[in-house]
C-alpha cells in the first residue's frame, strides 16, 4: 500500500479540479448523515472557495426533472454555467462530465455529493481505478445515514482516495497568507460559511479596533 504523504501530496488550487454531484432537492429529503442546513452550507462553501482560487468547478445533477435543480445556493456561484444533467447514476460513466473534467488538464480530482454511498463512492472508486488523485469532501457530502456515510468513507480510502473537510481543502490551497491575491476572497468564505471560525475573526478585527481603556488620557499626558 502506498502512502499519501510528503509536500507533493497537498492539494494544490493549479492541479485540482472540482466535481459537485447531485446536490439536489430529492436527495436532500433523504439525508441523514448530516444537517441538511450544513450539508447546504459546506456545498455552498466549497463552491464558492474554489471560485475564489480559480479551480474549474462542475456541477451535474441526475434526471434533475424527477430529482429536482442543484441547490440555487450553489448555482449562484457560478451564474450561467451548465449543469451537466445524468441518466447515470455513476458520474464516471457518464462521458460528457468526463470529458469536460478531462479537457481541464488537472489531476487532482476533487469531489463532493449526495449521497456519500452512491454518488460520491461509484465515481471516486472508477475515478481511482483510472489513476486520477482522488479527494472526498466529506462535509460537503452527506447519506441515507450516518453508518452509509461512514461505510462509504471507509471503501473510498480502502481504494485510495483522500478524504478532507470543506475549510481545511480551501486552507490547503491557500497554503501561505502572504498570497494576498486570494487571502481576502477566502476570509470573505471564512465569514460567510464557517460559523465559529468567521464570527471569531470578526470579534478579533472588533478588539483590535478597540481603544485600550485609558489609552487616549494616557496619551495627552
């Protein structure tokens, strides 16, 4: 077994490629791994984290007559892009969406979806077998249970894939805030989706915009 490990094996924003499955009414009314309105939000998160680092994102849906639209939520990010819509229910099979991840020149293939068991777990083990660098973002997916989420997460990793959280991908790709071409962009995300984490950073930029009590009579004297 080979490890994935060392400075190369990070994800890196010029090499990934993103692919957001099935994020789709029907499938959120089954979901029970997670919080519906998290699962939402971190699919939202993970969008808009790979707009602001420039990572080529696909959107697919299956029969989204029946299924429904992908979350607007997600769409909203990116405006007038299409939706890859499947019969498939492996979106590996399906060779437009291939084609279109394909024609990115990435390697590193990033994907997230509902559900964990089915959507995510079919494409990432094809997705393995192929020699394609695999990630799950695990929060940003979500099963019929806790134990289908778990299951899944446990073949994807028996057959190779990395598994990461929505904020520690985009602090992956971030890498060094001294990138200030996105630093704030993400910051912005950070605000927006990670709940503690944003309302924290707001709290800091409040206290170092306090005065110290005293400060200004300290300063006349």
């Amino acid at each position: 077994m080979s490890f994935r490990n060392g400075l190369s094996s990070l994800l890196r924003p010029e090499d990934s490629v993103v692919v957001l499955i099935d994020h789709q009414p029907y499938q959120l009314s089954n979901l029970n791994s997670h919080d519906p309105h998290m699962a939402v939000n971190n699919a939202t998160a993970l969008a808009k984290a790979a707009k602001v680092f420039g990572v080529p994102t696909i959107l697919t849906t299956v029969v989204a007559d029946r299924g429904g639209r992908i979350f607007p939520q997600i769409t909203d990010v990116f405006p007038g892009q299409e939706v890859i819509d499947r019969t498939f229910i492996n979106t590996w099979e399906d060779r437009k969406v291939v084609d279109v991840v394909k024609a990115t020149g990435r390697k590193q293939l990033i994907l997230a979806g509902l559900w964990t068991e089915v959507c995510v777990a079919m494409p990432a083990i094809q997705a393995l077998g192929e020699g394609w660098d695999v990630t799950v973002v695990t929060d940003a997916s979500g099963a019929v249970s806790v134990e289908a989420h778990e299951v899944a997460i446990q073949r994807m990793l028996a057959a190779g894939a990395n598994m990461i959280t929505w904020l520690a991908l985009a602090a992956e790709w971030q890498r060094d805030w001294a990138r200030v071409e996105t630093a704030g962009a993400l910051v912005d995300v950070i605000i927006q989706h990670a709940a503690g984490s944003g309302i924290a950073y707001l709290w800091e930029q409040q206290l170092l915009n306090t005065p110290v009590p005293g400060s200004a009579e300290q300063a006349k004297r």
